[in-house]
C-alpha cells in the first residue's frame, strides 16, 4: 500500500444517467453504453479537514513531506519552515534564514516539554509564529496554514479516459490556438469582424460562467483586473484576457460535467440554476446579459430565462430593481441584430420595466441616506435611457418626467434626490428662466434641519458640476444661504459639503472662482484678497478641516460612506 495522499485516491460517480435511472430494464440495457465513470483527482486542500474534508488531516503538504523523508519529523519541520519564510518575503514581509533556524530550535524545545520525541504541528506553528511574528503573528499564522495543507493536485492516468467537457475543452484550445500552459499569459481577443477571436470569445465566456479556472478577463489595454459588469462587457469591441492551464481546470471541468455533456449545455443550466436563485428582477435579467455572452441567445435556456424574467418583473416593486433591469435590457437590445435576440420579446419587457420603474419612482424617493445613493445611481440611468429617446422609452418620455417633477415638489423627497431632480428638470430645459433659483430658494428657506439643506446642494451637483458652478444665480443662492448661518450650524454642514464640492476639478474650481468673483461684486486680482479677507483666521479654518476629516473617517468606518 502506498501511503502517500495524492496516489491511489479518486472519487468515482456515474455522470450520466444510471440505467435504473431511464425507464425499463431494456431501455436500460439499452442505454447502458451511455454511462461514464470519472476519476477526480484530490488535492492538498480537498484532503484537508480545514476545508470541510470528515476524514482528512488538518496538514497534508506537512504529513507528505514526512512520508518522503522516511518519517523524519524533524526534517520535515525544517523544510516548512524554511518554505514559510519564503512566502513571508514574498508578502513583504521580514522572515530571515536565521530566524527558521531559532524556529527550528524553538519546535525541538517544545517537542521536548511536551514529552514528545520530534516536533510536529503543533510545535512547528507556535515556533513560527514566535519567531516570525514581529508583531505579524496572524499573517505568520495563516501563512503557516497554506504551508502546512499545501495546493498540489493529484494525478489521473491517462488510461482512464477524458469527461465529454473535457474532450471538448481542450479540442476547442487546440482548434482556436490558445495556450494551455501552467504559465500565466496574455491575450487580445477582437470581436469585430474576426469570428475565430469572437469564437474564443465565447468559449472563455462560457469557462468563466462554469467556474473553471483558466481564464480572468482584464481591464482592456491596461492589464488590471476587470472591474466591469457584464453590460459593460457585452459593448466591448475587444476584450484583453490572462489564461493559465492548472490542474484545477480538469478538476473542474469533471465535476461540472454532471451539469451537460457540451459547454453550452452545461452553461446553460448553471445560468437558470443561478436565475432560479434571483429574488429581484434585476439579477434576472444580468443572467440574460451572461447568456448573450455565452452565446446562448438561441437556446431554449435563454427563452425560459427570459419568462422568469417576466414573471419576476410582474412581482417587483423595487425602483432600484426596475431602473437596473430596463437598463440591462435596453443595451442587450442593441446587440439583437448581430445575436440573433428575441427583439420584440425583450423590448416589449424592457418597455413594462419602465413603466412600471416610473411608477414606483416617487414613492421611492422618500428614503434614508442609505437607499438614496442606489436610487441616485439608477434614477440617472433612467434618464441616460430619456436622453437618447430610444424605442424602450417611446412614448413614455412624458411621464418619466412627470415623475421627476414630483419628486421635486414633493415635500417627503429625500433632499439629495430633490436637488437631483431640479437639476435634470433645468438641464432638460422644463424650467422657466430664473424658476431654478427661485425652487432653491424656498425649499432652503423651508428646511427645519440645515443639514438638509446641505444635502439639497450635494444632490445639486451631482450631475454636471461644470455647468452649474457658471449657473450665477444658483451659486448666488446657495452662498446667501451659508452666509446666512451661524457658524455652529456652518461647521456641521461641513462634512457634507465637503464630499459634494471637494472632488471638483481644477477647471471646475476656476469656473466656482469666477463665477463667485461675480456673486460678490469682484473680480480679477480683488477675488484673491476677497477669500482671504473672508478667512482670516487660518489657524481655524485648519482645526475645522481637521474635525472634518475625522468626522469623514468616521462615517466611512460606521457606514463605508466614501469608501
């Protein structure tokens, strides 16, 4: 018997129907050639009782090592050591020869106290963590946790045969090019007018929605991680790739073949299992979006993902959830043609989506801090949607600004989402000369809280802060208002204005100058000396910021607010 971990262990599991499973025992009988039997190879971490594993060990690099140095444990514990301080240095961090020596020493002396004849686990943590830690004990700790259990994965004979996703996995690697080595490289896939690259792809689109380790997406041209939906994704005209083969890829590419015997058959149903979980709308319809990548659009998977879609739509009453999916849809929309999409299906949807979207808008509008930034994000969606008159939208401008006139004049609307609303209402051209200002003005004369007023004018500069820091009298109004406070009222103001305005640009603080210069009757050099005039006192002003920042970085810690 061969006691190593890695040899001689398998899972073994019927990845097609048994017979029993097809009907009668001729049918059966039948369809008995049809059935496959797989070896999973295990690894390090799958042997390990830390991962869940009943009947494994808490260490199988370590108990590896000692089976091939013969049941040396002393050996063994001066080889992790050694390989911990290596991936300590890696991190950054400070982990000499000399201090795996002392370690070393350290495990034997505990060994010896705890009556034992050679060190082990036990000994070989405690001692690393004493004499690397410095301060670092629980990055050495979990350091010494990836030595100790270890990443390597087993070997399957080539004897035993290939999983139908695996045929085709690397069939399809080879056929399109791409490399499969254990070595990181990158590739640029052109979509346009190249449908071999468009074929790759979809093949790694597909990988990706399986889970199988072998391709990550990058930020195109910069070689970042990509930080993109798939919206975003599916409008790209070229999309840069890193792909590594490793072990893992067929370890998963043999489990997912219980899911289908074709990538695509296996996507399909990870995707509707995945849409089955969804609860809002939105999350259905970002499986639609997955599934145009995966090229799935002519499946029978993408008609049923897109009845649940329906159904999810009709249940809906998230204003957030209704504005996010009528945005997914509009751009699926502009890749029917060349997807071969249900156009009139979708946009039919993707027209009740907003619809109702903007029936729930006002009522949503009446909210906390908190849900007023998701429904900032997705009101202004909607109006992107507005802006290009496009046929989801159709007739139903007109309504959709109703809605946002409510929301402007209604007095429960969250201040932010108000100042937000005016500002769409003025640059849309629905408000009179001067009626921009004369709306700010009362709604800041009625404010019982100053802080709300601080938020009317965040939610003000939300959208096209260039063009409204030249707006004279909208930044006229809002100077008489601060000029008007007491200054313990001005100071807890301050955070919040400072989140609002501080991000401006340098052209947008030079238009904000100018156009103040003119609110206060100077201009040219007066301006200067007019703001220093207004702040005299420095040593206050310093201390105020100081409060400010402290008050910033204690909403960010409580709340993750500008995070």
């Amino acid at each position: 018997p061969n006691p190593s971990p890695l040899r001689g262990r398998g899972a073994t599991g019927s990845l097609r129907p048994s017979p029993s499973q097809g009907g009668g025992v001729g049918e059966g009988a039948a369809r008995a050639d049809m059935a496959q039997i797989a070896l999973i190879p295990y690894s390090y971490p799958r042997l390990s009782e830390q991962a869940g594993y009943g009947a494994g060990n808490r260490a199988p690099w370590y108990y590896q090592q000692v089976w091939q140095l013969g049941g040396d444990y002393g050996a063994a514990t001066r080889r992790a050591l050694v390989v911990a301080a290596r991936q300590l240095r890696e991190k950054g961090y400070a982990a000499s020869p000399a201090q795996a020596i002392d370690g070393f020493t350290l495990a034997v002396t505990l060994a010896g106290m705890r009556e034992k004849q050679a060190p082990g686990v036990d000994e070989l943590v405690d001692a690393a963590v004493a004499c690397f830690g410095q301060g670092h004990g629980d990055a050495v700790a979990a350091a010494m946790q990836q030595v100790l259990i270890g990443d390597a994965v087993g070997r399957i004979t080539g004897k035993a045969g290939r999983t139908p996703l695996q045929e085709e996995y690397h069939a399809t690697v080879e056929r399109l090019r791409l490399p499969a080595l254990d070595t990181p490289k990158q590739v640029l896939v052109h979509l346009a007018g190249n449908p071999v690259e468009a074929e790759q792809s979809v093949f790694l689109h597909r990988l990706g929605a399986l889970g199988v380790p072998y391709g990550t997406q990058l930020a195109s041209g910069l070689g970042g991680r990509l930080a993109l939906g798939p919206l975003e994704q599916l409008g790209q005209v070229r999309e840069r790739w890193e792909l590594q083969w490793t072990p893992a890829t067929d370890a998963r590419l043999i489990e997912r073949t219980a899911w289908g015997s074709t990538l695509a058959e296996a996507c399909g149903r990870v995707l509707r299992e995945k849409l089955d979980k969804a609860e809002r709308v939105d999350g259905g319809t970002e499986v639609l979006l997955q599934m145009t990548l995966c090229d799935l659009a002519e499946s029978a998977a993408f008609g049923t993902a897109l009845a649940r879609c329906e159904a999810l739509a009709a249940d809906s009453g998230s204003f957030p959830a209704l504005a996010r999916a009528t945005y997914h849809l509009d751009g699926l929309l502009g890749y029917g043609a060349a997807r071969k999409l249900p156009a009139e299906r979708l946009l039919d949807l993707a027209g009740r989506l907003f619809a109702r979207a903007v029936l729930h808008l006002p009522v949503a509008t009446v909210c906390g801090d908190e849900a007023a930034d998701e429904i900032r994000t997705t009101l202004l969606s909607l109006y992107e949607l507005v802006q290009r008159r496009g046929p989801v939208v159709g007739e139903r401008e007109d309504t959709f600004w109703r809605a946002v006139e409510t929301i402007a004049e209604r007095p429960a609307t969250h201040p932010g989402l108000r100042g937000l609303a005016l500002v769409l209402l003025e640059l849309a051209g629905r408000l009179a000369s001067g009626e921009l200002t004369r709306r700010l003005r009362y709604w800041l004369s009625l404010a019982d809280e100053a802080m709300d007023n601080a938020r009317l004018v965040a939610g003000l500069f939300a959208l096209h802060r260039a063009t409204l820091v030249r707006n004279r009298a909208l930044i006229g109004a809002v100077t008489d208002f601060l000029l008007d406070l007491d200054l313990d009222r001005l100071t807890a103001l301050l955070p919040v204005l400072r989140r609002s305005l501080g991000s401006l640009s340098g052209p947008e603080r030079a238009y904000l100058s100018e156009t103040l210069a003119t609110v206060l009757g100077v201009g040219g050099r007066q301006v200067g000396r007019a703001l220093a005039a207004s702040s005299a006192d420095r040593e206050w002003l310093h201390e105020a910021d100081r409060e400010i920042t402290m008050t910033l970085e204690s909403w960010r810690e409580r709340y993750g607010i500008g995070a």
